[in-house]
C-alpha cells in the first residue's frame, strides 16, 4: 500500500510540533534550542567508566556469596553447646518466638572445632575453608533483619528495603564506581539450574540507569554458548558485525536525539552495544577449560566450583560486582532433612570457597576484593514440627562473614543468647552490614545517593552505621 500523507511520518512528536509552528514571540526563542536536537550525538557515553570513590578505599571489587533460604548459624559459624543439654526439650526462653510450630531444642549433628591461631570455632561443615582462612575471615554471630520471609529478607539483603524492591546493591556499587572493563557487565549475578526467590528483582537496577543492573548467568551450563546465548555470531564476519552495528548506533542515536532523557531507551541502546562488545572477550573469560587441570580440581567439578572459578576470572579482568546464589528457589531452607542436606550444601560450597579465597591470595587480588557469605536470615534452634529434624526461619540472630578487601581477620563479632536465637551483644542490621561494606569501598553511604520522585534515595534508605569493629 502506497502511503498518500504529505508527511513523512504520520505523527509529530511535542519537539517536531513546537518547532515548525513556532507560534508567538515566545515560542520564537525556542527554535534555536529545539533545532540542536537534530545534530545526532556521538555514541553515548558509557555509563559504566570507572569513577572516583569519595575517599580512599580498601576494597575495590564485590563478591557476594549468597546462601539463599537461610542457612543454620547453629550449624555453620555459632556454636551453642547449650543446645546439647536441652536436646527435645523446651528451652528455658518464653519469649522465644518462630513463624512456625516447633518443639523442644535441636542440638547440632555437626562438630565445632578451633582454628587458626585466632582459635575461632567453626562447623565441620566449611572445615577447609576454616582452617585455610579463617585468621583472615571476620566472623559476624550478631546479624538480625526485619522479618522471617524469604521475599522480604532477600530484597533486603540485597536491595536494603524490604517491602518493595529497589536497586540492588550490585547496582549502587556499579553506579558509584563504574567498572574497569567496558567489554563486561559491570554487575553479574550467578545462579545455577534457574532463578532464586523474587527473581530477577535480586539485581534489578530499579530507579537507576538501566545499565546498572545485573546480568544474570545460569551457572549450571558448562557449554559457553548455553552459558550467555548468542556470543558468538557465526554468520557475519568481526568486520561486517562492526559495519552493521555502527549503521545500528547512528540510527539509534537518532532515536535518541528525539527523545532526550528517555532512561529506558538510552538503557536499551547501552545493553545492545555491551552484547557486542561482549562477543570480543565474554566467551574466553567464562571458558574454565582454560584453566590448567589442577586449578579446576582444587575447586570442585560441580556448578558451585565452576561459578567460583568464573568469578576469579572475571574480578581478574575489572568486574566489579559478583553475586553468586547456592542455586534456583531456596536450597538452604531446610525445614526437614536438614542434616543432610546443609552437610550436601557446605560439601560443595566449603571446597570451592576454600579454594578461591587461596587463588585470590596467590593471584594479588585479595586484600583489595572483599567477599561477603551469608543468606537472607538464619535458623531456629528448636526443631521444627512435626518432622523434628528442621529448623524454621530466623531473622532474630543469624551469621555472616567477611573476608579480604579490608575486613578485619581472625575476629568474631558480637553474639546471639547462649541457643542461638537472638542477637544480643554489638548487634548488626543488614543496614549497618551495607554501609560498613560501602565504607571499604570508599563511600559514605549517606551521601551515596540518587535523586528520585523528589527525595535523594540511597541502599541504606534512612537506617545504618559503619560498624568500624568490623574493618581491619
């Protein structure tokens, strides 16, 4: 069909109409500002180039090791011999509060021992990774957040408001920092077999630029091409992609000059141009088979030890923010059967993070890249009903630890009561746990903000302390 309109579009845009009206003197000021919207702009700047911090910092790259469904602190890093004395019994607490029907106390299936010269105990569970690191780990026993639900907990832990989701702090980080590799996504998140709870809500960039946000990567392939589809382009040449995708950017850039500002458009345009830039350096940095064999030995043939080794290959070539989750759903939500399957868990999870924290020593790359462990909340110390042998979920008092890029090593921090179910002494908010990680990055997280529907947002909203007990 022959298009018989004397324009040659079919709608004018509000820029368009004002422009060729020009109607009344003060419209007549307007032209010259609205006609420099037809000089098309050069490619647009990349968001993701390395910034400043706002002072000098100990850290400069993330690695966030997400225990996602909450794992028992009772079982992992906070022993609680008491709990052996009450076996089956009620415990002496009648504030003691779960969101489910439990019974007497659950004492621990799993040895504690001392390690290192700083004598801290640690499960069975994470034994190499104890006795490997753990004068260089700071342990956190007084954790607590707002709510006994995974939804919540998990945004966060991870975005630092619980009832809506917000940027992730992978997002914050990209946003304050950039990254030191434009070939690469400067935020990735890593999750074998599928997706956590809430999805891709965990590493959302939300009211920030697009390009901040994460990228996600199903860890479990070991095929580079299943890995991230499409990274290679076996049908046009690297020369005749380059042509093609520079005919792409001037008309996109055209797009854009007539919509300036539009934040979900200059988002999209970055991601296409990052997809190709990825395809000169994404395939090699994610193929461990280049690793020699002894490497890949050292962290374990399963999807966590290969996610682990992607991650040192990635932090070596400038990326900046690394989350990786323990698998889809909530693996470490053991309301039944726990024994066995936190012991299959902390198996895979103990060698590979054993095994990473030492290649990060030898390779120079760990006092400047902290790694955080931890889930979005921790485990009663009663058995759950009525198979007596879970836990229920706690956000009362639960672990985490720190390790490199400025943490303080060989510490304990603070102390859940003598079952482990609260956090009574020096407690930590996952408020105060991210303006503490901010800090080793440089920032101070109450001028770490974004401005947004009229008021200056930031990951820690209105909430947190840097807790300096923690920082080496």
């Amino acid at each position: 069909m022959t298009d018989k309109s004397p324009f040659p579009r079919s709608l004018f845009s509000r820029r368009e109409l004002l422009r060729q009206t020009g109607q009344g003197f003060g419209l007549l000021g307007l032209v010259p500002l609205l006609a420099a919207g037809d000089n098309i702009p050069a490619a647009a700047p990349l968001p993701l180039a390395p910034r400043p911090p706002q002072f000098l910092p100990r850290a400069q790259r993330v690695v966030h090791l997400f225990m996602n469904g909450g794992p028992s602190q009772v079982d992992t890093f906070d022993p609680k011999p008491a709990l052996a004395k009450y076996h089956g019994q009620p415990l002496p607490n009648p504030n003691l509060r779960t969101e489910r029907k439990t019974s007497g106390a659950l004492q621990s299936p799993f040895s504690f021992r001392k390690y290192g010269q700083s004598g801290i105990e640690v499960s069975e569970l994470f034994a190499r990774t104890a006795q490997a690191h753990i004068d260089d780990m700071c342990i956190i026993r007084s954790m607590h957040a707002d709510v006994p639900n995974h939804e919540p907990s998990l945004w966060l832990m991870n975005c630092g408001e619980g009832r809506m989701p917000r940027p992730a702090m992978g997002s914050w980080v990209t946003y304050g920092l950039g990254s030191e590799n434009q070939n690469l996504p400067g935020f990735i998140a890593m999750c074998p077999g599928g997706l956590p709870v809430t999805g891709a809500l965990n590493w959302r960039s939300g009211f920030l630029p697009g390009a901040f946000q994460g990228t996600y990567i199903d860890s479990q392939h070991t095929d580079v091409q299943k890995l991230i589809e499409n990274i290679r382009n076996p049908g046009l040449t690297p020369d005749q992609q380059a042509r093609q995708l520079d005919v792409v950017r001037r008309m996109n850039n055209r797009h854009l000059a007539d919509r300036p500002g539009d934040p979900q458009l200059e988002a999209r345009i970055q991601s296409f141009e990052l997809a190709y830039r990825m395809q000169t350096e994404a395939g090699e940095v994610f193929d461990i088979s280049r690793e020699p064999e002894p490497v890949r030995e050292a962290y374990g043939s399963g999807p966590i030890g290969r996610q682990l080794l992607m991650t040192r290959r990635l932090l070596e070539r400038g990326v900046r923010f690394i989350q990786l989750y323990s698998g889809a759903g909530q693996p470490w939500d053991n309301h039944s059967n726990l024994a066995a399957d936190h012991k299959r868990l902390a198996g895979e999870w103990d060698v590979a993070i054993a095994a990473f924290l030492t290649d990060l020593k030898q390779r120079g790359l760990f006092d400047s890249t902290l790694v955080f462990w931890g889930g979005e909340f921790g485990r009663t110390p009663v058995a759950e009903l009525p198979e007596l042998s879970g836990r229920d979920h706690n956000h009362y008092g639960f672990s985490m630890w720190l390790a490199g890029g400025g943490a303080r090593g060989g510490h304990v921090h603070g102390a859940t009561d003598e079952f482990g179910f609260a956090a009574v002494e020096d407690k930590v908010h996952v408020h105060d746990l991210h303006a503490t990680l901010l800090h080793l990055l440089g920032f101070d997280h109450e001028r770490l903000t974004y401005r947004h529907a009229g008021r200056d947002f930031r990951l820690t909203d209105v909430h947190g302390q840097v807790i300096h007990d923690l920082i080496g």
